[in-house]
C-alpha cells in the first residue's frame, strides 16, 4: 500500500521528447493536463510509466525498459529531445518530489541504448549526489548522513561501491580480501526506497481501454496494480462483492449512475479463472430490473471505457497516484460534465488524480465546481500544454482564485469552442437575411 502521509507532489522532465527545457507538473489531487493534440501532454508522464514498468518487470531489464505495458519505445532515439536544426540530445532527466521526503533526481543519458547515470537526492538543505562510476573515496565524501557510521573503524576492511537497482542507484559495503566474512549491506542503501512505492503502486488508465470481452480473466486486486489497469476491473468489483466491499460498490453504483451509464453493474464467476460482467440496460433501477443484466459485450461503449475509470479511482488508497488518459472517451457531452463530480468525489477520498484530456466540457465543470465551494482550489492544478514553432513544449500552470478564475493563460483556452459558437451564428444571421 502506498503511504498516505506521504503523496508525490511534482514531477518534472527535461530533454525527453517535445521537452527541451524542464518543465514541471504540480502534482494536486486533481491534476489536470489540457492542450492540443501532440503538445506534450503524455510526454510529461510517459517517464513515470518508464519506471513504473522497469520496477515491476520480472528480472534485470537494465536501467529502462522501454517497451512494456505501459509505454512501448524501441530505441533510445525515440525519446531524447531534439531540437529543430541541433543535434539531439544526450541525455533526460525525471524528477520526482514528494511532500514530506525531498526529491529525487534520475538522470539516464545514451550509451550503447539508454543508462542510468545520475540520481540526486534533495531533502531540506541537503543533497547527495549518485553517479554510477563513483569510486570508493568519493562515496565517503558524499556520504548522506547516518551511512558513516557504517563505515567508521572498518576503513582497512570495508569498501564502499556502487551498484545498479534497475532504475536506481544504491552504495553498499564490500569486504575486502582481508576479511574472512564478507560484510555487505543488502541491496544497498538508497534513498529510492522512498520514491519506489509511489512508482510501482501508480494506477495507469490508458487512452486505448481495449474492446469489451464476454469474460475476464481473474486477476490480483491490488492494492497494486502492474502494468495497465483495464485487465484488473472485473476482479475487482467480483472480489468487492466477495469480500465486504460494500461503501466501493456503492460509489460505483452511484457513480455510473450519475453518468447516465447504468444502474448496476456485477461480476458473476464463469469458472475458476474467468469472471462475466453484467450490467443493466435500464439507467435506473425498478421492480423486477434486478432480472434485467446483459453481458457488457452488449451494451455501448461507454459502459466499457468509463468502468476502468470509475473502478480505479474507488479502487485508490490514500495518496495513491490515478494516471487516467482521456476519461471522457465515449461520453456524452453531459456525462463529460457529470465525470467532474467523480473526480470531486474521488480527490475528497484520498487519489490523486492525473487526468489528461481534450474536453473543454470537463475542465470547465472542474471550475464550476470550484466556483460552488463544491472543490477547493488548493486541490486543484490546471496545466496547459503549448508547443512552439520548433516544437518544444511549454507547460502553463493556472494559479485558481476561489470562484474558479484563472489569471494569465494560453489564447487557445477555450478558443476553438468560441470559434465554432461564432461561426454557427454568423450563418444563422445570413441564412435568417
């Protein structure tokens, strides 16, 4: 389970992709990525997806593993900054800050394929450097505090080293010959351990949910969740049924309604590896409708893409990171309204939500909710994503007042729906002459 005192609060990225310059998200509980197609939006959190993948693959895949469930690159080409006319370039970096922990700083640059060649560990006014060919004497002079004293009257007999964690770096103690028994710290010593579970226990909801399926495959029920989330839904809610998840149906089943998706949605057991999910055709329920389930095959997509939506925000612990990309997918203008009010719901649980999407509906329901008292401002980041004429991405962050207004902001905001409102009523007023 990911520690709830303790929550990622940014995330910053620099020479990955469209982004040259670092950029940084300010990381709320209801974190809202919006612009135009191919402006940087995924860009920003694909490095997270990286190492969520690295960590949770079975085995040594090395410092990244660049094609996996969650983000599929083949070469080290395709992710390092260029920019128009230059040379591209050598290196990116991710950092990661947590609210009560400091951050952490990886730095991965190319070397036959893609290395890990930097961390930097920050908290308060301390920073502690890791680069993977340290050797023995600097280690000492960059020991974080408290690691001395493992070393302190064994200077004859112990080496400090580094060594790789996957994605990490980590010291350790190494005997030296003349040491009969070998006195070595396992695994290393790493401030990464504190930034690993915020990582690996990562929801990813991708854009591209797969098709609905007449049964499941029964799966783990978290509270981490490996890979993409879609595959983990119908076990989810059969184990919730099973095992006194009574107040997580309850929202489901509230949730889904408020959509205007369903009334009920169940598992049913096909056999000992698979589950059926069942929902109602009705919007609501009446006498007798208890009767009335189909298979999910059967009914619209919206069912479908919005349920691994619903589930993973219920699903979230405290503090727990929600990465949803394009939640609004196959819904109607009003359920895309209505989809603010789950993420309401869902920040005031605990999650924190990372929703990328293209729905000016949605964003603006957020600012409603804001302006209502319904939502606080502080629970809210509002990014907007440009990209330049040499296609480097700039990330806007709107600082909301307590009636849900930004300040300075992006010309396109709310442009393109302007423009088409105007458009249509010139025509009327010409057809109307």
């Amino acid at each position: 389970m990911v520690p709830s005192k303790d929550r990622v609060c940014g995330v910053a990225v620099r020479g990955f992709k469209s982004i040259g310059a670092e950029q940084r998200l300010d990381i709320r509980p209801l974190t809202i990525l919006a612009g135009a197609n191919s402006s940087g939006k995924s860009s920003m959190v694909q490095p997270l997806l990286l190492l969520k993948q690295t960590l949770e693959s079975v085995g040594d895949p090395g410092p990244l593993l660049l094609e996996g469930p969650n983000v599929r690159f083949t070469k080290a080409d395709q992710i390092l900054h260029q920019r128009l006319g230059s040379e591209p370039s050598r290196e990116f970096a991710c950092r990661i800050e947590l609210t009560k922990s400091g951050s952490l700083e990886l730095v991965f640059c190319q070397k036959a394929g893609i290395d890990l060649c930097r961390m930097v560990y920050r908290e308060g006014s301390q920073t502690v450097t890791f680069e993977k060919d340290m050797t023995h004497d600097e280690i000492v002079r960059n020991l974080p505090k408290g690691l001395d004293g493992l070393y302190r009257g064994h200077d004859k007999d112990l080496k400090w080293r580094m060594r790789r964690n996957q994605c990490f770096l980590a010291v350790e103690l190494e005997a030296t010959a003349a040491q009969k028994a070998p006195f070595l710290v396992p695994g290393g010593v790493s401030p990464s351990v504190l930034f690993e579970p915020h990582i690996t226990g990562l929801i990813h909801v991708p854009g591209l949910r797969g098709n609905p399926e007449r049964t499941y495959q029964r799966t783990g029920a978290g509270p981490r969740f490996p890979g993409t989330f879609e595959s983990y839904v119908a076990s989810l809610i059969y184990q919730w049924q099973q095992n006194g998840g009574r107040e997580k149906r309850e929202l489901l089943a509230r949730w889904v309604g408020d959509l205007g998706l369903t009334w009920k949605v169940e598992a049913l057991p096909v056999d000992d590896t698979k589950v059926e999910l069942r929902v109602g055709r009705l919007l609501h329920a009446r006498r007798g409708g208890g009767k009335d389930l189909v298979n999910i095959a059967d009914v619209g997509f919206g069912v479908s893409q919005s349920l691994p939506v619903l589930v993973a925000l219920a699903a979230a612990h405290p503090g727990q990171l929600v990465y949803l990309e394009q939640p609004e997918i196959h819904l109607h203008p009003l359920a895309q309204r209505k989809l603010a009010s789950v993420l309401r719901d869902a920040s005031k649980r605990g999650a924190i939500a990372i929703v990328e999407t293209h729905s000016i509906l949605l964003v603006r329901q957020v600012l409603t909710l804001v302006a209502k008292g319904e939502l606080k401002r502080e629970d809210v980041a509002l990014h907007w994503f440009q990209r330049d004429a040499e296609g480097q991405t700039t990330v806007h962050i709107a600082d909301l007042d307590d009636a849900g207004r930004y300040g300075a902001w992006p010309q396109d905001f709310d442009q393109t729906e302007l423009d088409a409102e105007t458009e249509y009523l010139d025509a009327v007023e010409k057809f109307g002459a």
